[in-house]
C-alpha cells in the first residue's frame, strides 16, 4: 500500500482524518457556516460555535444527516479544508491515497457518493479504497476481526446506532438504527420546555445530557442552565433536575437496547457462544453516556467493552488498516476509482 494514505470517517456530528505521513487523526466538528449563501465563513469547530447564535445571513450547516452525506457540495467544501489542513503536517504529500469508512446498511447510491465525494473533489486523490465502517470500528476497538470468533460492535452515533457481528474479516448481520445521540438532545429540550417552561438549544442540551445524562440511576444532581422563558419571552435561569435529563433520555435508551437484543436473537448460535466470551464493544461519540454500557450489561446480560477514545475508533481502524498489511485486504477499490 502506497506510503500517503489519507483516511476518512464521515460522521453527522464530527469528522475524523487520518494523515498516514504524520501520524495524526484530526477530529473537528463535521460543520459548515455560510454566509450570504455563498461565502463560506467557518468550518469545523469554529462554525460549532456559531451554531444557534449565528444571524440570518450566515447558515450552519450539518452536510451529513442520519449517517449519509445529504448535502454534496458543502460536504465537498469541507472535506476540501480539512484535508488540506492535515496536509500542513510536516512531512504530509500533496498527492494522496484516499481510504473511507462507508455504512453498511445504506443503498447502494448513497455508498457511492462517499468515493463520488473525493472524485469529485479537488484533493488530488491518486486512488480512493472504501472500508465497512463495522470492520473499521472492529479494527479500532481492538478486536480481532480476521478471526472465526464472533464479535458484536454496537456504535452509538449522532444521528445513528449501528450494530453488528463480526467474524473472519467481514459483517455476518449488520442493522443501522436511526436513533443516536442527537435524539437525546432533542428529547432533552422537549422535557424542559414542557417540566421547566424554558426554551434551550440543542448545544445546552448537549451539556445537560453530559453532566446530568445517567442511563441507568435517577441521581439527585441538578445544573443551572439559562433559556428563554415560554410565558415572558425573556431569558431565565432554570436549576434542571437530572431525574428530569433520565426521563427525557431513558425510553430512547431502551430502544437501542431492544435493537441490540433483537440482532442477537438473529445471530447464529456459534457466534452468539463467541459473544459471551468476549462481550459487546460500545463505540461512537455517545458511546460515553453514564452508564449506558452498564445499562446494555443489564438487558442482555453480557459484559460490555468500550474503547478507550470510542469516537475515533473508526479512524483508529483506517489507520491501522492502511498501515498494517494483516489488514490490507479489508480496503477496497470501487469500480472506476483508480487514478493515474
């Protein structure tokens, strides 16, 4: 595999870049601000600290929605900044080999728009590979994926769960789940609008979920969060109990778990024997919700392994199988994406 590699993970809330010459994973905000429609102002975490505090002329905008790239051209601006951002690291090549972590269970299309992306592009791409992003994360965790043992990888996105089984290299059952943590934040608003007569953005949200968020006990911890008041319309400081945070965010909880049961009764019975071996790895953004993996040990009754790092296990992965010819076989070459 050729020396310059540069590898992807599309996420809905962050990107993360492998640069194969330095060494490096960037990790930002998947996160574009226009303003006028047309100049673009911020991208990153720059654009994420404009986001709901921005005025009319600028737009924030989320280029990945529920795990597919769903606006093209601001997702090709992007990608265009960041790679040239990793390409600054020193010894980083102008020219590159190009590899991306794509879903599994989307259509066919939309699979292709992530290599189409970086054709498409003006990043100089000399041959784009595509990896399963599971087989990714699986790499990432740490497992060993090229063996016949059996392992679930359950990643808890943004915008999406997805949750498979892994064994000799490839996916045996696959499932995207169209909850994440972004779905706890909008619960989360909706429970103090309707307990606390407070409007909040998505960002505070965030934060309760963070320091309030427990899967599993109703804590009497409580936080101050500033909004604007339903009956006054001024902006008002609310204390928000976290029995209030575990309300909002347990039915979704509960969802993903029964999603996690449900493909385990769809597993076949020699590698569901592996699974109890080895556990279920919990990997993504909102994997590191309190006690959410405590709260998986519970229904299925199976110890539950996180990563450390989880949101970069993907990235981790690329990384790995770039580097590492054990793993090579697991980046493909889609048809027509070879670049001379």
């Amino acid at each position: 595999m050729a020396q310059n590699v540069i590898g992807i993970d599309l996420g809905t809330r962050s990107i993360k870049i492998y640069n194969k010459s330095s060494d490096t994973i960037l990790n930002e905000k998947n996160m574009i601000a226009i303003e006028n429609k047309t100049k673009i102002c911020a991208i990153g975490d720059e654009a994420y600290e404009m986001y709901e505090k921005a005025p009319d002329h600028i737009v924030v905008v989320f280029p990945v929605k529920l795990g597919v790239i769903a606006d093209i051209q601001n997702m090709q601006n992007l990608l265009e900044r960041f790679v040239k951002k990793v390409r600054n690291a020193k010894g980083a090549f102008q020219s590159n080999d190009f590899c991306i972590a794509v879903p599994t269970n989307i259509t066919e299309v939309e699979k292709r728009a992530f290599s189409d992306l970086i054709s498409s592009s003006k990043v100089k791409a000399k041959k784009i590979m595509v990896v399963e992003k599971p087989v990714a994360d699986g790499v990432g965790a740490g497992i060993d994926v090229d063996g016949p043992q059996g392992n679930m990888v359950v990643n808890f996105g943004a915008d999406t769960t997805e949750i498979s089984v892994l064994s000799l290299g490839g996916i045996v059952i696959s499932k995207l789940v169209q909850i994440g943590g972004n779905r706890l934040d909008e619960n989360i608003c909706s429970i103090v609008k309707k307990k606390y007569n407070l409007i909040i953005g998505m960002k505070t949200a965030e934060t309760l979920k963070r320091n309030l968020g427990d899967a599993v006990y109703m804590t009497k911890d409580s936080m101050k969060v500033y909004g604007r008041d339903i009956v006054s319309g001024l902006p008002m400081e609310r204390n928000i109990l976290a029995e209030s945070i575990y309300e909002a965010i347990n039915d979704t909880l509960q969802s993903i778990t029964a999603q996690i049961k449900m493909i385990l009764e769809r597993t076949p019975p020699e590698l569901a024997a592996d699974i109890i071996d080895t556990g279920i790895y919990l990997t993504g953004g909102s994997a590191e919700l309190r006690n959410f993996d405590q709260l998986i040990h519970q229904e299925t009754e199976l110890k539950v392994n996180i990563p450390q790092n989880p949101s970069e296990c993907v990235a981790r992965g690329i990384a790995k199988i770039v580097t590492d010819p054990q793993y090579a076989s697991m980046a493909y070459i889609p048809r027509d994406k070879i670049f001379n």
